[in-house]
C-alpha cells in the first residue's frame, strides 16, 4: 500500500514541478518519473543540508524540490534548436 502511496506523490510532485519549470504538465509517465527521481534526488540534497523529510507532506516537498532541480539540470544539458529563418 505504501508504494502505491509513493508512487501518488511522486506523480502529482512531478506535475507541480513541471507546471513550475515548463508551465505546462508532460503527461502521466513523465510526471510520474520526474517526480520519483526527483523524491531521491531531493532526499539526498535535504540530507547534505542536515533535513530530513518527515510525513506525507514532507515527503511530497522533498520530492518537489528533487524534481524542480532534475528539470533545471535536464533544461540546461539540453539546449533549445535554433532555428534559422532562410529569406
């Protein structure tokens, strides 16, 4: 039951951080993804500085901010096409 419980806030922790850093949700896989990696990613950047995630809306936050962070690296390893206008 729990792992169904992470996975639900995984999931609406990578919609929120995809409406933060895009503007716009990614689909339900996508969020779902972005948000699980983002609750490691999180739990390990709240552990450097000393926190620890307690309870359902801790867990959630750690979550978020892991995904927030994994969407800022991915948007600045992968920059824009640019596209050339031919006249």
């Amino acid at each position: 039951m729990y792992f169904l419980w992470y996975l639900l806030i995984g999931l609406v922790a990578g919609w929120l951080a995809n409406l933060l850093v895009k503007g716009h949700g990614s689909g339900l896989v996508i969020n779902l993804i972005v948000g699980i990696i983002g609750g490691i990613l999180g739990g390990w950047i709240l552990s450097l500085l000393g926190l620890v995630a307690v309870g359902t809306f801790g867990s959630l936050i750690a979550s978020f901010v892991g995904a927030v962070v994994l969407l800022w690296i991915a948007a600045l390893l992968t920059s824009p096409a640019k596209k050339h206008v031919s006249k």
